[in-house]
C-alpha cells in the first residue's frame, strides 16, 4: 500500500484496515473527474464537516466475544476511533451513478 511505502504507516497496519486498505475490484476510471476534484483538497486530512478522531480508553466490556472479534482485550485498552465521510468525493461519484440509473429507468 502506496501510504506504507511511503513512511505513513507500519506494515502490521493493513491487518486492522478495512478491506486492507483498497477495494480489490475498485475501478478509478469510473469515478468522474469532478468527484476527484471534490475530494483532493482533503487528501490525507480527516475531511470536512461530520469527521473526527477520538481517542478512547475501555472502562468495562460488556459483550467479551464481539469485543474479541474487535480486537478489544478488556478494560484500560486505549482506542483509536476515526470516523471519516466520504463528503464531496463520494457524494459526487453517488450523484454521478444515480443519473446514469435515472437515465436507464426513463428509458425503460
């Protein structure tokens, strides 16, 4: 992954990343130039608008098996929990698509 190569990461990172850090069957050319643009400028930032980091301590578990599938061991583990919209980039490349639905569902 290009963001490890690059010094941004550890290698033991793609493990707890979702999909390990891409989409296997992900076509970029599919995605409109106007929906990149949209989302440049947010590139390596946590984006703009309903997006934050928080950093998190456990105080108690309550479900010990879905923590464990989370990787949570119990009490005093600090976490990390980053939530991240898509904004501009992904709204666009949904608006994009749903025209082309549109236009298929006229044509009908």
């Amino acid at each position: 992954m290009w963001a490890i190569e690059a010094g941004y990461g550890w290698p033991e990172d793609i493990e707890v990343i979702e999909s390990g850090g891409r989409l296997r069957d992900a076509d970029p050319s599919l995605v409109s130039n106007k929906a990149k643009g949209r989302g440049w400028d947010q590139l390596g930032t946590l984006g703009a608008g309903n997006d934050f980091l928080e950093v998190q301590v456990v105080d108690e578990v309550y479900q010990p098996n879905a923590a464990a599938a989370l990787g949570i061991s119990g009490s005093g583990q600090v976490l990390a929990f980053v939530h991240t919209g898509s904004r501009g980039l992904g709204h666009q490349t949904c608006q994009d698509h749903l025209e082309v639905m549109e236009e298929v569902a006229e044509a009908v």
